[in-house]
C-alpha cells in the first residue's frame, strides 16, 4: 500500500497504488433540488451506450429515490454496515479543524482500502472492502420510486409535514453516474490491469481486451458503477462520453469545442453542470475563481462529494437537498452540509447568476462572468436554522465561455418571455 493525500478526508490514506494527477480531471455538479426523476439522462445513456445483448440490466446513469432505492438495491446502506462492523463506533468526523486542504475537517474512521487489511473475503483477501451484488439487486432500477419516510401525523395538518427547513415527510431522487475517481477502486481491484485513468481528462476506462470478467472492479467499486456483460465476459461502466469531452463530435463542435456527456445534455430539470477542473502535479486543484466547477465545488463549498468517507475521492459533487434530515445528508455528503444549505437557501448575487449556468449549453463551460444588472425585486427565504430572510434579487446577466475562450451562453436571472400576436388560430 501507499500513501496518499485524499483532501475530501483531511488526510493521507492507504491506497495500492502511487499517487499519480491527471493535468485536468472531469467532474459534475448535481442540483438535487431540482431533478424531477424523468429518467431523460437515463434513458440518453442507454440509448447511446447499454442497447446490447448482454447490457440488459446496465444503467451506466440512474436516478434512484432515497431513502429506500438504490441500483442495485441497497448498494450504500450495505457498504455502510459493512464498515461499520469492522470498525464499530469509529467512523467519525473531526470538524475542529478545517483549511484549504481539509475543507470538511479529518475522517478518523476508515475508508474501503483502508478496512480490507484485516479483512478476508472467502475467496482471499480483498483490495478494498466490497461485495458482488446479486441478480436479484440488479433488477427494478428504480425500486421504491417516491416512496417517502416518515408519516403524516394528523391528516388536517398535513401541511406541517412537508414545512422547510426540514420536511418529516421526505424522499429525494439522487443521480448517479461513474463518479471517475481520483483514487478508484475499481482499478486497485482489478488483477489484469485492465483499468486505467486517462493522464488527459481523468477518466477511468476498462480495457475489453484486457478484461477476462473477473468482476473484482464490480466488487470493489463503492458506488456499484462497473457492471457485467454476460455477452462479451467482460465489465463495462460509464466512459464519460469521451468523445464528446474529446471535441470529436464534428456535427456539434467542428472545431474541437469539449462538449457536456450525453446525460449531462439531456437533462430537462437543468440540475447538471459538467465540466474538466485543472490540477497541479501533486493533485491539488489549480485556483481558478472564474471556472463555474471551481467556484462551487472549492471556493464556496456548495456541492459536496457523495459519500467521501469510502475514500475514492469521487469527482461527482451534489447541493444537497434542502428538505432532507440532517443526520441523514451528513452521512451521505459529510461535514459540508451546513455550510452548503446555509448558501444555497438564500443565495448571493453571484451565486444566483452562477446557478443559472446549468444546462445552459450543450459546450463545456470553462470560465464565467457577470454583468450586473438593476434591481428587479425581494423574496422571503427560510435559512436552515428555521429563520427567516429577505432576499434581494437583480437582474444579473451570466456569460460562459468555452476552452478557446468564446461566449457560447449568455443567461439573465430574469427569464425573458415572449407574447406570440393573437392572430394564430389552433388546430387539432
Ligand atoms: S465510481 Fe466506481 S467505477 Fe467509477 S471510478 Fe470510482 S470506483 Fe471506479
Ligand atoms: S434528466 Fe435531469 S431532471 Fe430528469 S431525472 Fe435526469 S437528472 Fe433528474
């Protein structure tokens, strides 16, 4: 094992492989608040990459309802238990101390790779702590949709059930795609080497030559992203639309312009924002305060990595939604929970206008500016601590520029509308 540094936990980690950065690495950000589960992501993926004998059951992209569903069913709340039986009442935060390189304070408890040194699994020892999950899990993908927790106390008040700052009454859908992993364990598991991340753009790919099935990556990986193809005797997972990140969609971007994933594109409740944040050599994130991503994800800390304590590093980010029970978004999300909601239930101009670059362009955004505008009005907001604030809005205006620096969206908060003259008659 080596050691390396996972700023996610505040800390070094063991990791079976030396520490190596990609020069750029793609990551996402996931509005949960806005996604309405219309599966238009999903069904963009599979009609781009899963249609195959043998994808049967592959949904390289899902969107699940928590707090029961899951694809395959149960996948967190098992590796939850899993780790906390080998480490029993230690896995635990230290928030008093927090920086630049340990935004969310330190993880004392242990990670995946960390947890499987003692750990034995039938057929031999493990690289990180996992599971194969059965035929059975790989079914229903949205098993459970809508179902919500907690109940409705008297059905005349049922009004109280769902009050911000925290509903008693509550599901959210969560998306999930390959979150290409700074420290994957799909590849540390992988005994072909058959898994690697590319040094350009940080995505992780399985080679179909090298890959003899033997499912190690579909065990180790925490968030279940590789799956089987019992076609080809191989496992597939999520390839981050290369080609589009590559520029190499001549229809749409003829001039080499890095285009968002397919899911990414489709996506009807505008809560994705895709992009490539830059690294320096020793993996720390270049600072670069007019990069949307960068500002979110580093600077504002608003989007929070799904579950940082299995110890991948996962580049997919989510604003945590605010009706949810805190205990349950802290052990999905982290420390960072406070600090997000606080941001986003009443956001600040620039963050507003930052806001509005989701799914605004097919185009990855790699810089922002804004343009301010007048006054247009006030809005009540309800702070996390159950408080009460008055919002002041303006009507900013966003612009986004591509890799090569040219505007390719501008947004204004106030959303234009347009009245057709009345001289149009319907038809059936
Ligand atoms: S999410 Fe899973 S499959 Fe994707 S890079 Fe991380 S460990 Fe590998
Ligand atoms: S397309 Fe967007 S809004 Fe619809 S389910 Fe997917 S993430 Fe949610």
């Amino acid at each position: 094992m080596s050691e390396v540094y996972n700023w996610q936990l505040g800390r070094k980690m063991a990791y079976p492989h030396e520490e190596a950065h990609p020069r750029w690495q793609f990551a996402f950000v996931f509005n949960i608040n806005r996604c309405i589960a219309c599966q238009t992501c999903t069904m963009a993926c599979k009609s781009t990459w899963t249609f195959s004998r043998g994808q049967e059951t592959m949904w390289w992209n899902n969107v699940e309802t928590k707090p029961y569903g899951g694809y395959p069913h149960n996948w967190d709340s098992k590796l939850l238990g899993m780790l906390e039986k080998r480490n029993s009442g230690g896995q635990v935060w230290k928030t008093g101390q927090k920086g630049p390189e340990k935004p969310y304070g330190e993880f004392k408890g242990k990670t995946i790779f960390e947890a499987a040194d003692t750990h034995l699994a039938p057929e031999g020892s493990q690289r990180a702590v996992g599971y194969i999950p059965s035929e059975q899990e790989w079914t229903a993908p949205n098993i459970h949709e809508e179902t919500a927790s907690g109940k409705i106390r008297q059905r005349q008040n049922w009004k109280d059930s769902v009050q911000l700052p925290e509903h008693r009454v509550w599901f959210f859908y969560l998306q999930r795609i390959c979150n290409h992993c700074t420290y994957p364990a799909c590849l540390a598991a992988c005994p072909r080497n058959a898994i690697y991340k590319r040094p350009e753009d940080g995505i992780v790919l399985i080679d179909q030559e090298r890959c003899r099935g033997y499912r190690k990556c579909v065990e180790a990986c925490p968030y279940k992203k590789p799956m089987y193809n019992s076609a080809t005797r191989a496992s597939e997972k999520c390839i981050g639309c290369y080609p589009r990140v590559e520029g190499k969609d001549s229809a749409l971007s003829p001039n080499g312009e890095p285009l968002e994933t397919r899911c990414m594109s489709a996506c009807v409740g505008k809560i994705r924002l895709q992009g490539l944040v830059e690294k320096e050599e020793d993996g720390t994130w270049t600072k670069a305060s007019d990069s949307p991503l960068y500002f979110l994800i580093r600077e504002r800390e608003i989007a929070l990595p799904l579950y940082p304590q299995f110890g991948t590093e996962p580049n997919g980010y989510y604003i945590p939604p605010r009706w949810a029970p805190r205990s349950y978004l802290h052990q999905m999300f982290g420390p960072g929970v406070e600090k997000a909601l606080e941001q986003y239930c009443c956001p600040d101009r620039e963050l507003l206008a930052v806001l509005q670059l989701f799914r605004a362009s097919q185009e990855i955004l790699f810089t922002y500016k804004i343009l301010k505008g007048p006054k247009i009005g006030e809005v009540e907001a309800t702070l996390p601590s159950g408080e009460k604030k008055t919002q002041e809005l303006f009507n900013d205006t966003v612009l986004g520029f591509n890799k090569f620096g040219h505007e390719v969206v501008r947004v204004t908060i106030e959303e234009p509308t347009f009245e057709r003259p009345g001289k149009h008659v319907n038809s059936i």
